[in-house]
C-alpha cells in the first residue's frame, strides 16, 4: 500500500513578468480604444463647426 504514488499537479505562484506584459498590453489596447475614440469625437466637433462657419447650418431653431 506505501508504493502508491498519486501525480498532483503542482501549484506554482503568479509569474511576475507575464502579470506585467500582460498588463501592458491590457493598458495599450484599452489606450488605443480611447484615443481613437478621441479622434473621432475632435473630427464630428471640427466637421460641425465647420459647417457652421460656412452657413450650412445653424444653432438656432427656424420657426
């Protein structure tokens, strides 16, 4: 009965480097998501207020 050995898998802690790589690479994506979000929300603001100084549109309401 002693010679019985069971396989466990063993248990081994966080690997620091990969917890820091795959960090980074969390931050840049999200990063790039915002910025590009950034961009596009400067592009509808630029294009709308070029509109408005080209007398295309207006910000007050025709009656």
């Amino acid at each position: 009965m002693a010679g019985h050995k069971i396989a466990h898998a063993t248990m081994k802690g966080p690997s620091v480097v990969k917890e820091i790589i795959i960090g980074a690479v969390l931050g840049l994506a999200a990063g790039g998501l915002w910025k590009m979000h950034h961009w596009n929300e400067q592009r509808k603001i630029r294009t709308f207020y070029d509109l408005l100084e080209k007398g295309e549109i207006s910000v007050v309401a025709e009656e």
